[in-house]
C-alpha cells in the first residue's frame, strides 16, 4: 500500500514539474483566448555573428527577411564616428565601415555585402528602408533632402530600375516622384508595392512591382494629400487631417494597409484602394519622432498580431490585430542585449522569430526568439533576458 501511494505520489510530482517545464503552446484561434494571451519571445545575444573584416555599422536604417529567413540589412556608412574606422582613416587598424547592404544568413553569418554609387542609377544620400520581395529583388529607399527616388537591384546587388529622379519633387500629388521615402512593402497577390513615402510628402503610393508605374495614392483618412504646413504634434489636440510621416504601409493577407503615422502617434487602417476603415492612437505622450516608428506581422496564418516600434520609448509594444489593442509592451534603454537605443524597423522570420534594427548610435540588428505564447502578466515585460535553464 505504501509503495503504491508513492508511486503516485511520484507521478503526481513528475506530472507537476514536468507542467512547468511544458512547451510553449502555439498560437490560439479563438478572440476570447487571444485577448489574454500574447507572444513569448526572449533575446538571443549569440546572434548575428560578429562581423568580418574588422566591419563596424553606423545608423542601421531598414531590415527586411526574404523567403530563405536570410536577414538584409541597410545602414548609413556616414554615421559612423571616426574612432570606429581607423582602419578606413589609415591610423590604424580597427575597424572598417561595412558596405552599405548586408545580407546574413538564418545562422548570423555575413554571406553578402553591396551598395553605394555605381553606374546608371543615384545611389540615396541618406539610406532609409529595405525590402526584399516575393521574386528576390532588393528595393531601398531615402529620406535625405534630395532623395527623390527609390530603387531596385537584385540580391547580388545589380542594377534594376530607378523610379524619380534625384532631387526632384513637386509635392505629395507628384506621381513620378518621391520625397524621402520610408518603407517599401510588397503585396505579392496583386504584383504591388506600397511606398510610405513619408519624410517629405505626406502620403502612401501604390506602384507596379515589375514596371515601377504609378497606380494610386492617398493621405490620412484616404483623401487627396496636401502640403500644407502641420503644426508638432500635442497630446490632447484634434486629430489631425493629415499624415505626419509616413513611417510604414504594410499590407496584410486580408488585404488592409496599415500605416504607421509616425508623428501623430497613430496607425490608420484602409482598404487596399485607400477606403479609411480605422484609427487607433498609441502611446499619446510621446512627443518629438512620435510613437509608431514600424509595424511586422505574427507569422501564423491569421497574423493574429502585430508587433510595433516605438524608438522614442524603446520598447516593441504587442497589438491584438483583430482591435489594435495593446496587449504588452517590451523593452528598455540601453546598450545590452534586450535593450534599445533608436529601435527602428521590425521584421519576422518563418519560425515566428523577431528582428530589431536600431539607428542612432544604436547601430545594429538584434534576434528575439519565439517562444509560443503565453498569458500577459505584464504591461511592460522590461528587457527579455534568456531564461535560465
């Protein structure tokens, strides 16, 4: 008698501590479960690699996960202050600025590296946003003053096309030119691009994937986009009737966009013809560069939630996608691994993976590993330190 009821006993513990060590369980389907769980993610800090060929980055500015969960990055070799590149200033031997496009693999290696001015195209003066698309072509964009124009190589970094000139603009009805463009993103169904172009203009433009040719533009709230002057954003004040920086236009598989108004510190959603459908106002006390700075997709079927960027109080806030609810936050100030200064552009990989880029001096790419989903126990979880086995 006594050896059976240890033996259960046994079992019963084995049972217990075997629970908290279970896998994490995949992504639930129903709306009820969904608002009291999120995503699980923990920092990896072995991952990228460290870079070769003594490689320093400066301001890391787009970041985009092609088909193959390979990681491209953009930076601004400009950024980098001269006591990181004595090597380039012959002073001594460490380090050197990399390219301007660098391509890693799912493991952290670098496997490729490109950029800057070449023959029959203007390269950007200020490198902004990344994207690779469904075929395997690079598309960057720029957000200096005279960066009027996006482009598109392929993965080895040949010339394809421009689209506007350099330096060239005449306002955010210009339907040949950009101005300070953001973000490109792809909407492979309809063979599209959508370009945030967003420094400069005021407004989201939809192009032919193969040919460049402009379709269809719209501003805030799916009107004709002005440029009248708009005053810095104030907690508290009316919305305003137009965007203030266009940061993001991602388009999800149930075909709506949703806009990172950057400034405004608000996301608007439209159908794909640029029919508004809603607003939802994030983190209204963020003042200066604004709240929503990116947004990517979960990588379940539904993309049943969003992650977002907000480079002001550097953290990446979880959102409910089905209502825009902000479910939890993570994230901090800092150097460390889990931490960030200027957390900029949000990508995800086909394991549900997440990537950061950071600009400023924050200069690099960080991985945050999917860990299924669990219940939200915190507004903000702090920084995603690996747990301890």
């Amino acid at each position: 008698m006594r050896l059976k009821i240890a033996a259960s006993l046994g079992l019963f513990l084995f049972a217990l501590a075997g629970a908290s060590y279970a896998p994490y369980q995949p992504l639930a389907t129903s709306v009820a479960a969904q608002a009291k769980q999120a995503p699980i993610f923990e920092v990896d800090p072995y991952w990228p690699k460290p870079l070769p060929n003594h490689w320093v980055l400066g301001s890391t500015i787009g970041l985009s996960v092609d088909a193959q969960d390979h990681v491209w990055i953009v930076h601004r070799p400009g950024t980098v202050e001269d006591n990181l590149k004595a090597a380039d200033l012959k002073v001594g031997v460490c380090c050197k600025v990399a390219p301007d496009v660098v391509h890693f693999d799912a493991a952290g290696n670098v496997v490729g590296s490109w950029g800057g001015a070449g023959q029959g195209y203007e390269w950007p003066e200020s490198n902004h946003g990344i994207t690779v698309d469904s075929k395997g072509d690079v598309w960057l964009g720029g957000n200096g003053n005279t960066d009027t124009h996006i482009l598109k190589f392929d993965k080895a970094g040949k010339f394809l096309l421009q689209m506007g000139k350099q330096g060239t603009h005449n306002g955010s009805n210009d339907l040949e030119n950009y101005w300070r463009a953001a973000k490109i993103y792809e909407d492979p169904a309809a063979n599209e691009m959508y370009i945030a172009d967003g420094y400069g203009n005021r407004r989201v433009m939809v192009i032919d994937r193969e040919t460049g040719k402009y379709k269809r533009h719209w501003g805030a709230y799916g009107t004709k986009p002005d440029d009248v002057k708009v005053p810095p954003y104030q907690t508290g004040q009316a919305p305003s009737k137009h965007f203030n920086t266009v940061h993001c236009a991602n388009v999800s598989k149930d075909g709506l966009v949703y806009v990172c108004d950057r400034v405004n510190d608000r996301i608007q959603v439209f159908q794909k013809d640029g029919t508004f459908v809603k607003e939802v106002f994030i983190d209204t006390h963020t003042l200066r560069s604004g709240s929503v700075w990116d947004m990517t997709f979960s990588r379940d079927p539904q993309q049943t939630y969003i992650y977002m960027a907000n480079g002001v109080d550097e953290k990446i806030s979880i959102l409910l996608r089905s209502t825009l609810e902000v479910l939890t936050s993570f994230g901090d100030g800092g150097r460390q691994p889990g931490q960030f200064f200027g957390v900029h552009n949000l990508d995800t990989d086909s394991r549900g993976n997440l990537y950061a880029t950071e600009t400023y001096t924050g200069a690099r790419i960080q991985r945050f590993l999917y860990k299924g989903v669990g219940p939200v126990t915190k507004a903000n979880q702090g920084v995603l330190w690996p747990q301890t086995k």
